[in-house]
C-alpha cells in the first residue's frame, strides 16, 4: 500500500487569482472575512500538505529499506537533488533528517524550500496505528518560516468513504508561521487524507486518488478563523489541477466564505461566496 502522497497545496493556491477576483467582482466582502484571509490561508494549507508530502515520502523510504526480502522494489523519492537525508536508527526509532540547505531548493512544484525537516517514527511500522512525527530547524517554505511539530498516524481500514480497507491518515496540526512582513499565525486543528484509489498498486504513483476532510483554526495577533471541510476535498494525481471537486467553509464572526471546487471535472475553476450571496467564479493556481 502506498503511505506517500502527492496531496498539493489545497488549491486554495487560488491566492492571487481569488484575492484579485474578489475585488473585481464587487470589492471587499461584508465584515472581517476578505479574500486577503483566505490566501493567507491556502499558503498555509499548501506547506502544510507539502511537508507532510515528505514526511509520508520518508516513511515509506524507510520502511521498505527495512522490510524483509530484497525482491522488494523501494518507491521513488519526491525529494529533489538537492536535498540530502542522513537517517540514524536508535533503540527502535528511526530518524530522518532532511537539510534543503540556505541556499534554496526547488521542490518538484517550484516552492523554494530551506533549512531542515526532521521526521521520526517507529521500526515497527507492522503496528497500527502507525505513528510518526516531524518538527523543523529554521526551515522556510518561499521565504514563510514554518515552526512547530505534527503528529500523523496511519490506519487500513473501511470508512464512510469508501468500504474496502485502505489507508486513512490523521494529521494532528500544531504550526507556527512567520510571513515575510512580519506577520505570524498559528494553525491548530485536524486533518484526515484517505487513499480511496491507488492503493492496491504501490509502485505506480499516477493512479492515486485521495479524500480530505477535517477543521482547523487559523489565529493571528488580532484575529482568528475556523475552516471546515464542508464535503471531502477529491485530489487526483492525473489531472494537472490535482483538486477536482470537494468545499470548504472559512468562520469569522458572524460572517462566512464558502469555496466550492466543483463536481469531479478536472479543470481549475472553482467559486467563493461570502455570506450567503452569489458565488463568484476564479480559477485556481495549483503549485507554489
């Protein structure tokens, strides 16, 4: 079973794009909600779906270099060249630490990533629930310091979702994020990635399909939100958008925005709409 993912930016990634049709479409929302939060946001739900990404990607690394049979064919690494992983084994815990330099090195999605991401977990990856962990060393996703530590942990089993056992990962978020002006938040909540299709293939990486559901707070010095997954984000790894369908409602106060991905059609366009109103049609940016 496949324990990477290839989960990208929750395509909220629609940053610039959504921001600027906000405006165009009839200016500032009513009340504290506005565009500008919910690109925050997306920046935000991107490196946490990117770090993630290579924390699962460590997992499988080790655990196929230390599953029993040499026949057994290791997945391909995501991380880029110039990226270099030491790994020490110690009493029954492995620990992966992964130095992207001060420099700059480009994820495959073009994100400029530094500093370190260490990754730590069990050699007993048989048990179940299987959990593991990362935290960070003055580690930077384009130029946003990233802080703090989270805590996955991975199942097989039947679902709402989806019936035939498959993997469910929990990510229990505990972040920290410092943006280039100055600004900090802190991101606290759940998240639940299910591998609904893919599965059963474990060396092709073209055929994933995932759910994501959950919520989480977003809390900066003078403000905070609520984002919940309203019905499950679909990511599709052979469509270049990567997220086909799925919403998400952002709480603030009274006020609420709601975006909608649309029915399964791999295409980037989606909509917001803030309050109850009209929802207003963008196209999504889905990488860095």
């Amino acid at each position: 079973m496949k324990m990477r993912t290839f989960i990208k930016s929750i395509a909220l990634a629609a940053v610039i794009t959504l921001v600027s049709c906000v405006k165009d479409e009839g200016g500032d929302n009513p009340g504290n909600l506005s565009g500008e939060d919910v690109s925050i946001s997306s920046r935000m739900d991107a490196i946490s779906n990117d770090v993630s990404e290579i924390a699962e990607d460590q997992l499988a690394q080790q655990s196929a270099a230390r599953m029993s049979g040499t026949s057994r064919m290791n997945p391909p690494s995501i991380l880029p060249s110039c990226a270099t992983v030491t790994t020490v084994v110690a009493n029954n815990v492995w620990t992966s630490t992964i130095d992207f330099g001060t420099t700059g090195c480009q994820y495959y999605n073009g994100a400029i990533l530094k500093g370190i991401i260490i990754v730590s977990g069990s050699t007993n990856f048989a048990q179940s629930p299987y959990t593991w962990t990362y935290n960070f060393n003055n580690f930077y996703y384009n130029n946003i310091k990233v802080e703090g530590t989270k805590v996955l942990s991975r199942v097989v089993q039947a679902t709402s979702l989806l019936a035939t056992p498959h993997p469910v990962v929990t990510i229990d978020l505990n972040l920290h994020f410092t943006f280039p002006n100055g600004n900090q938040y802190d991101r606290t909540g759940t998240r639940v990635r299910e591998l609904v299709e893919g599965y059963d293939t474990p060396l092709v990486f073209n055929d994933n399909v995932y759910l994501v559901t959950g919520s989480w707070i977003t809390a900066g010095s003078s403000s905070s939100h609520l984002t919940t997954i309203l019905t499950p984000l679909r990511f599709v790894v052979a469509c270049q958008y990567k997220l086909t369908e799925g919403s998400f409602k952002v709480e603030r106060n009274s006020h609420t925005a709601v975006v909608n991905y649309g029915d399964g059609t791999c295409d980037n366009n989606a909509t917001v709409s803030y309050d109850g109103g009209t929802p207003i049609a963008f196209t999504f940016i889905f990488g860095n």
